[in-house]
C-alpha cells in the first residue's frame, strides 16, 4: 500500500510553498536538489478555476477519442 499525499486544491498561502515535488518544501529552503526557485501551484498559474479547466479538458479528450474509435 503506497502513501500519498492528497494534493491540495486551494491552500491558502501556496506563495510559502514549493509544488515541484512531494516534500512541498517551503519556499525558502527547497530540499528536492532542484536548486532553480520554487514550483508554482496551478492555482498561481491559471486561477481558482484551474481544477475546472483540467476535468473540462479530460472529458473533451474522452469524448474526442471516442468519437474516433466509433
């Protein structure tokens, strides 16, 4: 049985943490050897919405893969 960590979909402060990995070091002290600066978390990139646009995209690709397969 494998642990994972749930990946939070709107953290209040994701500025303080880095997403690169599964450490989510804090920003100011990246442990994963990355060395360059910290990920940023989707909602930093795209918006509150950034679940929404990836699940409407999924069903966009599904329903486009089925089509073809018909």
């Amino acid at each position: 049985m494998s642990l994972q960590k749930n990946f939070p979909i709107h953290p209040k402060h994701p500025e303080r943490i880095c997403w690169g990995c599964d450490k989510y070091c804090p920003a100011n002290a990246l442990a994963c050897g990355n060395g360059a600066e910290r990920t940023q978390h989707p909602a930093e990139l795209f918006g509150d919405d950034w679940l929404e646009w990836e699940l409407k995209s999924d069903r966009i690709i599904n329903q486009s893969n089925k089509e073809k397969s018909e």
